[in-house]
C-alpha cells in the first residue's frame, strides 16, 4: 500500500510517498521539498507569506511526487498530514489540501504529529522496535523522549531555552557564516580548531536531562568580540554542542536501560553528532538522506504505522495546532 504525506509546519512545502509492505517493512518512493526562499531577505520566516508560498507550490510539488514514485493519484491508499505543532496558517494549508485529497479519492487521511513524523525519519526505515529512545533536534525543538511502545512518549528531558537548531542559526548569523546555520557552522568547522574557544558545559552536574543552549550562545557572542575566527568559533561551538547533546542522551540511556537511540530532526544530519554517537556503543539510529530536515516522507510513514495498526482515521475536522505536546497526546503511529 501507498501513502502519501505532506507537512506544511514551517517554511518547507514537503510531499513524500511511501510503500508499505505486508510485513510492515516501509520503503521511501518519493521525497520532494519545496524551500521557501522569500524569508531570506526578512532575516526570519515571515507566516503569511509562507502560508501562501505553501498555496502557490503545493500542487506542484505533489506532481513532482508522483513523477518520482512514477505513479498516480489512483494509486494511493491513504494520505497524511501535519496538523501540528508549527505555524498555525501553514500547517493549515497542507492539512486542508490532505484532507481534500483523501476525501476526493475516497481513501483514509490521518493527521500527524510534526515530531513523530521526525521520529518515524529515522524509526521506520531501520524497522525499529520499541523500546528505544528519542532525541529530536531541531529548529524548534530539543527534546528527549523515551518510547516504551508503539505510538507512547514520555517526555525525558528538553532545552530550557533555545533549540540545538536554533542555536547553530544564531550562532552563524553572528559569525557572518550565513542562513540556514546549520550546514554553514559544519562546513566551516572543518576548517577551525575545536579547541581554540573554550565553552563551559551547560547544565553541569544536572540530575535531570534537560538541555540548555543559552550559555553557548552567550559565550559565543563574547568570543567573537574577542576576535575568535568564524572558523574557529564553529568548531568550538559545534564540538561543545555535541558533547553536551552526546552525554546527556548516553545518561539518559543508562539510567533507563535503553540500548537503542533515534535521533532525529535537522541537526540529526550533522557529522560530528553523528560520529560522536557513533562512538557510544549504542544502536543509534539517524533518518535517511533529505529526511532530518522537514519533509512529506516522514509524514507518509506516520501515516504508513498508521495504516499498519489499522487505526482509525483523523476526522475530517482535525484543525491545526500551533502547540500541542508529543508526549501523552493521541498519535497515529
Ligand atoms: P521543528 O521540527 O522543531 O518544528 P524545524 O522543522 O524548523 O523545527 P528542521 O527542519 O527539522 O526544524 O531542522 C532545521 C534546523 O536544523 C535548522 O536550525 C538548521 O540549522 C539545522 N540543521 C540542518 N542541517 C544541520 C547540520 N548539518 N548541522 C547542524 N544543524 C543543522
Ligand atoms: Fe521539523
């Protein structure tokens, strides 16, 4: 069976189809983006105008979908979409234009939820079972999840303050390295020395598991008046980031007895997180290529566990949420 997914949150116009097999086993046909480049000049993404880049482009990108799945609208069993959390008159046209789309072709539309889309990136493909844990990092959220069983998320820990995301955008703004800052902080980290600006470790000697972003920007700020190089200060940054993130995922692990990680959510594409956890010893597992960042696919595989545990599908009066918790709320998957 077919699904296709579509996520409208922020400023991305994602539509993503995937296959389910009998056995569960789920295979990405198709992953098409669609990022918005008239925020730019704004320094920031501008709601209304993403709401109607999303209207312009939607169509579009669907079609450009089912060329590279090499299918048609017949061909689908079932369509999903976000209906939150992200912004409320984005979310809205993605969520509309699923709805629409599974009623004219009388098949089930499931809304989904932004972050376990972001799981289900990186959860499905490798036929994870629960139980694992999950660290979503992205613009918008860092948040650590423990998931005991399908479809059940019990919030571990989270940043007080800014996202990881956030944090390597505002971070290469200040170093002049560009938009989005993710990438740019990585690519110029290869050429900087990581111990060259010294970052205190957030939170140290916390109980818990939260994170906290704040320190490092503020430390940042003052390196860079004192004439750190944007090389040198993204290294350093992005080496602390890491750690931090790294230790506090591999505490939480321990003290929960889980072996297996996810991490998922655009900062998930990052080398050196990746290679850092790679060193843990434990099975982590990080979303395939083009799907950290947001997409339609991980949307279409929230549908595809969906649709695999026979849920019912979303009423056609599902509205979009601008805030809603993964943790203890109803999900698809
Ligand atoms: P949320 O999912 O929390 O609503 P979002 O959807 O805006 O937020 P994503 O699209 O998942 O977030 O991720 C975007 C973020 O990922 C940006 O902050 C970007 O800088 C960051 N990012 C992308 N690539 C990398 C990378 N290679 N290294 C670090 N960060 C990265
Ligand atoms: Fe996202």
């Amino acid at each position: 069976r077919r699904i296709l997914g579509i996520d409208t949150s922020c400023d991305d116009t994602g539509v993503g189809i995937v296959e389910l097999a009998p056995g569960g086993r789920v295979r990405v046909l198709a992953n098409r983006i669609w990022s918005q480049t008239v925020h730019a000049q704004y320094g920031g993404v501008m709601p209304e105008l993403a709401s109607r880049e999303h209207v312009e482009r939607i169509d579009d990108i669907l079609q450009d979908a089912l060329r590279e799945a090499g299918l048609e609208l017949a061909d689908l069993h079932a369509v999903a979409a976000t209906s939150g959390p992200g912004l409320v008159g984005a979310l809205l046209v993605g969520l509309m234009y699923g709805k629409g789309l599974a009623q004219a072709l009388g098949v089930p539309f499931y809304s989904a939820h932004h972050l376990e889309g972001h799981i289900f990136a990186a959860a499905s493909e490798a036929n994870l079972q629960t139980p694992y844990l999950a660290l979503v990092v992205s613009g918008g959220h860092t948040h650590l999840f423990d998931v005991p069983a399908p479809g059940s998320y019990e919030l571990v820990g989270a940043t007080k303050d800014d996202a990881a995301g956030e944090a390597f955008d505002k971070i290469a703004r200040l170093a002049g390295l560009g938009y989005p800052g993710g990438p740019a902080i990585s690519a110029a980290a290869l050429r900087g020395d990581p111990h060259s600006v010294p970052f205190k470790e957030p939170l140290q000697g916390q109980k818990g598991f939260d994170f906290s972003f704040s320190g490092l920007k503020t430390a940042a700020l003052l390196a860079h008046r004192a004439g750190a190089t944007p090389e040198n200060l993204a290294a350093s940054f992005q080496q602390a980031a890491v750690k931090f993130l790294v230790k506090t995922t591999v505490r939480a692990a321990e003290h929960l007895g889980r072996r297996t990680v996810v991490v998922s959510g655009g900062v998930a594409a990052n080398a050196a997180l990746r290679e850092a956890f790679g060193k843990t010893g434990l099975n982590v597992v990080f979303p395939g290529k083009g799907l950290n960042t947001d997409n339609g696919a991980m949307i279409a595989l929230a549908g595809a566990a969906a649709l695999q545990k026979n849920r019912e599908p979303s009423p056609l009066t599902v509205g979009a949420e601008a805030y809603v918790p993964l943790a203890n709320t109803s999900k698809t998957g």
